[in-house]
C-alpha cells in the first residue's frame, strides 16, 4: 500500500525499490570517486564522470520519490565559511 499523497501509479514495494535504487547511485558514486582519487589522471577524470552520472541519477529519483510524498527533496547548499 503506497503512503497518502504517494503516486498511485506506484505501489509500496515499488516506491521501496526506487529507494534502493537512489542509494546504490550514490554508494556507486562514492565508490567511483574514490577509485577516481587512486587512479592516473585521464582514468580519474572518466571514473569521475561516471560519479557525477550517478549523483544525477539519484538525484531525479530523488525528486520523482519527493512528489510522491516517499523522499526529502534534497538541502540547499549551504556556503562554505571561509578559512581563517
């Protein structure tokens, strides 16, 4: 049974498997990056990409499951404080 609010297109079992599949994109690209950080430059900058591939995956599965009512849309940035 899908939350109130959810798509009614999608049942729960589904809901839970676009949950899974959002976190495997982004373990996938925590994963990629650190490869990425170990390998020779060129190799890095495709591992890197693909990362970032992921990350907007994610990132669309994030948004679809937050208009069900299912996902937290994702935080705004916040500035970084400058170093001192």
């Amino acid at each position: 049974m899908a939350s109130a609010g959810a798509d009614p297109g999608l049942s729960g079992t589904e809901l839970s498997g676009e949950l899974r599949r959002m976190a495997l994109h982004l373990e996938t690209a925590a994963v990629l990056e650190l490869r990425a950080a170990r390998a020779e430059p060129r190799q890095g900058a495709v591992l890197r990409r693909r990362a970032e591939q992921r990350r907007q995956e994610a990132a669309r599965l994030r948004e679809r499951l937050a208009a069900c009512g299912v996902a937290l849309p994702p935080r705004a940035r916040r500035p970084t404080a400058p170093s001192s």
